[in-house]
C-alpha cells in the first residue's frame, strides 16, 4: 500500500500538533482537526501559500519514490 501524499492543511495540522506538544490537554483529534482548521482558515493567504510550496514539495518526493503512483479510492 502507497500512501498519499499530504495536502498543505494536513502538513499545516501535523506541525501545529507537533508544536502544541503537551501544552493542549485535549486529545480528541475530532476537536483539534476543528481547532487547526479554524486556525488555518483565519491565516492571510500568503501564510497558506508556504505550506502550499511545502504541499508541493512533499508531492514531488512522492511522486520521484513513486513514479506510477495515481490515487485509487477502494469502494
């Protein structure tokens, strides 16, 4: 199994957890997947095109470890 490549929000949250570190008590990833979105969503635009240079990057190494990759959603 090849996993996706993430997306400039999911680098976005896993950074913004990874930087929290145990100062958040809360633990339900329900709650801060809609805390990181909130908080991605009030970014100015020139704050998400960082992480969407970083999205594409990221996308690129993917897609030079796997060249014939193409996403197939299982049904």
């Amino acid at each position: 199994h090849i996993p996706r490549p993430p997306n400039a929000f999911m680098l976005y949250r896993s950074h913004m957890l990874k930087s929290r570190g145990n100062a958040d008590p809360e633990r339900r990833q329900q709650n801060l997947s809609r805390i990181a979105g909130q908080l991605w969503r009030a970014m100015s635009k020139e704050d998400r095109a960082v992480w969407h240079k970083k999205a594409a990057e990221v996308q690129a190494a993917h897609y030079a470890k796997y060249p014939g990759y193409k996403f197939k959603p299982n049904r």
